[in-house]
C-alpha cells in the first residue's frame, strides 16, 4: 500500500505488549547508515530498571540509549525512560513528566504529535504490536500533517489490536509485516525529502502535550463531561480531535473513549475492593464486640451485634461473589471484536 510520500528526518514508533519482539525485528533490518534519528515509546511500567537500550543495541547495528533532553541526532535511537512522555522539538527532543495519557506514562500519542509539529511532512510514525488504541491519533496527526504513516500487519503482530485501531482510524502509507516494515523504513529515509504542505495542519498546539495552560473555562476546548476523571477524580472536558472524542481534565490527564470506559472499569473495581474490606472489617469488630458484651453477661446487646455481624456478613459473600465474577469489568478493546471504525 503506497501514497507515493518519501524522505523523512525523524521516525517515531509506538509498542505496547508484543512490543519488544516487535522491536527486535524492527532493528534488527535498518541498516548501520539508517540516516534519521529513531524515537521510541514501548509501554513499561513507572518503577524499576528499563534494559530496552542494551536490547535494542544488542539486536541491531544502531546504537539505543535513553532520551534525554538536548539535540538529536542522526542514526541514532532513543528510547523513552520509565514514567516520562518523550517529546520533539525541531532539533531536539525533551523528556517530560507530565500527566499521564490514555493511562500509560510514556504514551505513544504525545511523542507522535510533537513529532508531527515540530516536523510536518519529515516525519515518519510507525505503530507496532499492542493491545488498545494508544498511538491512533497520533499516527492520525502525522497524516494530517504530511508525514509518512506505517504500521506492523496485524496478522504479524503478537497482540494486533494497537495496529487494527491504528488502520482503523487513518488508512495508512504502509502495512507490513515488522522485518519488511523496517526495510520500507529504510528505503523511504534514502530518499530525498520534498517540502510537502501538511494536508489540514500541524496538531493544534493546545494539545501537543496533553496540557491546557487557560485557567478560566472559556478558554478550554469543548464541553464539561459527565465524567470524573480516572486518574484524579477530576473534571472532564470532551472536545473532538480530528473527529474522534478526546476527553482531558484541568491538570491534563487524557483518554480515548476506550481509554476513559478502561479507567472507570478500574476506579470501579477498585471501590467495591474498598467496600468489601470495609465489611469485612465491620463484621470483624461487631463479631468482637458481641463476644465481649456476651462475656459481660449481657445477652440483648450481644445478640443485636451478632445481628449486624450476620448483615455484615452476608453483604461481604454477595460482594466478593460479584468481584469475583465481575466480566462487565474486563477491559474493552474494540479492535479486538472488529469494531473498531471510525464514526
């Protein structure tokens, strides 16, 4: 699949589960002349040690190391630390830890929209293996911007529902499997790289990080929601980006509607944990209390705790059956059931 767009300065790419095999094949193909500078996210989790660096290194002829912030360089990778969006200006790139996106801290969609302002039609985004929608709209941006768009085939993707929404949302230049994707990759950086005019403009600034900077409510994009934030308890504020729904709070939190359902799943999940430890310790201190007013000789008041102790109990057993059988809380992925459209 071809548009006939070539030459690119950067490349940015976005993996989530699967990631790392993905990005093995990836490497493993770009040649030790690879003339753009390589961007990576992969989402990993806030704490510990990432060794995806020395992987990268050790898989392919370019040298990986961690983003930081300062100049960029040609023929070299980066990869996003732990808990830090990695983001692109023209001629640098910046590691932030501002708030987190689609509930991942790096996210894809901030390294490809800064990529797709600061670069316009030389840029390249590609998204690989993963589960949910993170990299979409970003990869959507690039589009809209001029660059180049390629994603992994899903048939050749560990967990193909990143890339199936990805295709989804904005037909791509490119899908491939991820050994021919990195070939494409490399032939397209060879070639020269026109001056192109973005097809409808760079991303709106106002959203390039994820952050909105007017504190008075007019000066925000959209409409207040009837939605608390997942990640804050927040305010939500809905606004259509590139046609799809977008839903971000006062400090900046960010959610695709996929996203957003995921959180409230787990805020949900997690309150009736709280609920239920809250029973099991009322049914704790009443059957406590009856035993000692029993002890006491005071029979009518140990009976009437050991009442609540038994309503207690009961709430706790229907409680942890419903967790324990709470599939309206599994996590929804609709590329998954092949319904990922866009409206």
């Amino acid at each position: 699949m071809t548009t006939g767009k070539s030459g690119f300065d950067v490349a940015v790419v976005g993996a989530s589960a699967g990631g790392v095999e993905a990005l093995l094949g990836l490497v493993a193909e770009l040649p030790d002349d690879f003339p753009a500078a390589l961007f990576v996210v992969l989402h990993v989790p806030p704490t510990g040690t990432s060794i995806l660096p020395r992987i990268l290194t050790r898989g392919g002829s370019l040298e990986a190391r961690h983003a930081e912030d300062g100049p960029i360089e040609p023929g070299c990778i980066y990869v996003a630390p732990p808990d830090c969006h990695l983001l692109i200006d023209p001629g640098r790139m910046r590691v932030s830890r501002g708030p987190r996106e689609n509930g991942h801290r790096p996210a894809i969609d901030p390294l490809f929209r800064t990529a797709a302002r600061a670069y316009e039609s030389a840029v390249a985004g590609v998204v690989l293996s993963g589960t949910m929608d993170d990299g979409a709209a970003g990869l959507q941006a690039i589009k809209e911007a001029g660059g180049i768009a390629l994603v992994q085939d899903p048939n050749d993707a560990l967990y193909p529902a990143m890339p199936r929404n990805a295709i989804a949302l904005t037909p791509p230049d490119h899908v491939l499997p991820v050994r021919e994707l990195a070939r494409k990759l490399a032939e397209l950086a060879r070639r020269p790289s026109p001056a192109r005019p973005p097809a409808s403009g760079p991303s709106a600034p106002d959203r390039v990080e994820g952050i909105f900077t007017g504190t008075r409510e007019d000066q925000w994009p959209g409409d207040r929601a009837p939605f608390a934030c997942p990640s804050c308890g927040g305010t939500l504020w809905e606004s259509d980006e590139d046609g799809q729904p977008r839903f971000r709070c006062r400090v900046g939190h960010a959610f695709t509607e996929t996203a957003l359902m995921n959180g409230q799943s787990d805020g949900l999940e997690a309150a009736l944990w709280s609920a239920l430890r809250a029973l099991e310790e009322r049914l704790a201190l009443t059957r406590r209390m009856a035993a000692r007013l029993a002890r006491q000789r005071k029979p009518g008041m140990a009976a009437r705790f050991e009442l609540q102790a038994e309503d207690a109990e009961a709430h706790a057993v229907f409680l942890r059956d419903v967790l324990e059988n709470l599939e309206v809380l599994q996590h929804v992925d609709p590329a998954e059931e092949g319904a990922a459209r866009p409206e």
